[in-house]
C-alpha cells in the first residue's frame, strides 16, 4: 500500500498567512519541509482520505492526478479536511475532456450536512454516499474500511479515524484525535497494524483533550503495543502539525525520531508492506 502525503498541517497551515510566531516566520524563510499545506493523504491512487482546501495547491505541487480515485474517507468536517468546493469541482463542466469513475464518499452526519448546506448535488459531483457513524464497516473496492470514535470534535459526536485494510496490510489513520476512549481501545483488540498515521498536532504544548501532543502520542503507542496492535516492524509516521505547536521540521523530526516515529512532510511517500 503506498501512502501519498498531500499535506500534513493542521487547519492553519504553515507558514500561516496570519501569524509571525517563529515557526511560521521560519517557514517563510526557509521553505522546504518547513511549509506544510492542510492534510489529504493518498492511498495507491484511487483512495483519497480527507480533502481538504489546499487540495489543487499540493497536486499541482506535487504532479498528481486524482483522477483514479474511487472512495473518499472524511474524517470529520472541520475545515482542514472538509471542503465541499473540492467535490463541486468534479463536475462534468469542469473537465470536459475527462470521464472519471464514480467516487464513493465514507462520512458522517456533519461532514453531509456541511455538503448539503453548501448545495452540493451528489449526481453533478460524481458521488455515491456511504453514511458512516464511529463503528461502522464497509468493503470499498480492494479495501475493507472500519471506523473508530475519535476523540475530537466532541460536540457534534462522528469524527472517525479509519482502519483501511487491502489483502496485504492494515493501516490505521488516527487524525485528527485526542486519546482514544476506553470503548476504542477495546474495539482495537486484536487489530495488527502494519503502519499507524497519527496526528502530533500540539507537539510540544500541553496535553489537550481533542488533539495530541509528543507525550500523548507517546501514550498512545505505548497502549497500542501494550494490546499487540503495533510491534516494533510498525510503520509509524507522525502528521498533521500546527505551527503553534511544532517547530522547525530538523527539530520535529529529531524529537520524533527519538520515539521510533517517522515525521512526515508533504509529498512524502510511504511504502508499506506487511510486516
Ligand atoms: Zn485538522
Ligand atoms: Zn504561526
Ligand atoms: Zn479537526
């Protein structure tokens, strides 16, 4: 399974446009790694999690086509990982010489109301819904998909991370969350997982109840090789960051390589294989 990483910023982005904390004024400065667009990640070419506003900028950037992609996860429909603009844009006006496959889309209620209250039409953007609540599961092509609750986005009760498993690997998509709920953790019972992209947004600001720092990410790999769900052959790759909580990328990336994890940055691309 090949992973594809779009963007890996939180819903800001970095540099933001708004911001001159130090991470954000490096960023300007120095680019590279440093610049982080919002979260989308591909997996092979025909599954898409999350779809985001910086979608065209990191594509474009990037020299990718997302004209293979056949199922789209959302993970909750903050605007990082929402943006019904993205969808709309996928309409026969808009790509006059391209057919493209219809397009599956896993979400939950608010990610749908969110679509609807933008006036959306599913037929014009090409797209089959596939209501999903935390628990649920779906094949999808190649893939079987499981949800889990995050812990985010509390007040409107569906943000998910996914479970993706093909005949080869598991993966699970952990972004965003807080520490899971003590339910999750026994729904995670018997998972083995080949690779784990989880979310380090806060980094190294204090424990927060929606999101992770690097000690609760910490926790959570801890608790997730305590029930054999990840071993040492794990992948483990560390994504969507906010400038207010990480810094540079060479510090990020030394802090969480001291913890076994990779820190991903935009157009990284992750091969996994069964381990
Ligand atoms: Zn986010
Ligand atoms: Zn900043
Ligand atoms: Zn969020």
């Amino acid at each position: 399974m090949k992973l594809t990483f779009l963007g890996t910023a939180a819903a800001e982005g970095i540099p933001s446009p708004f911001c001159n904390c130090a991470t954000c004024r490096h960023a300007r400065e120095t680019g590279g790694r440093n610049v982080r667009k919002r979260q989308s990640l591909l997996v092979n070419d025909d599954l898409l999690i999350d779809i985001g506003p910086d979608l065209f900028a990191s594509c474009a950037q990037l020299g990718i086509s997302l004209t293979e992609v056949r199922h789209l996860l959302v993970t909750h429909s903050h605007l990082d990982h929402f943006n019904p603009d993205n969808l709309v844009l996928r309409a026969k006006p808009f790509r006059l010489e391209t057919e493209l496959p219809e397009m599956t889309v896993v979400a939950g209620p608010s990610v749908w109301m969110k679509w609807e209250l933008s006036g959306g039409r599913d037929a014009e953007a090409g797209i089959v819904r596939v209501p999903m609540l935390p628990g649920g599961e779906r094949e999808l092509g190649p893939y079987t998909v499981r949800s889990i609750a995050a812990t985010h986005q509390l007040r409107m009760g569906d943000a998910m991370n996914y479970i993706l498993h093909d005949s080869h690997v598991t993966v699970l998509h952990a972004s965003d969350t807080g520490y899971y709920e003590e339910e999750v953790w026994r729904q995670l019972e018997g998972v083995h997982l080949d690779a784990i992209v989880m979310e380090s947004t806060i980094g190294w600001r204090a424990s927060g109840k929606e999101h992770l720092n690097f000690g609760d990410l910490g926790r959570m790999m801890e608790r997730l090789q305590s029930i054999g769900a990840i071993s040492d052959r794990t992948v483990k790759i560390a994504t969507h960051f906010s400038h207010q909580g990480v810094k540079p990328y060479e510090e990020t990336k030394a802090i969480l390589e001291q913890m076994g994890i990779v820190c991903a940055y935009d157009g990284m691309i992750s091969e996994v294989v069964s381990g």
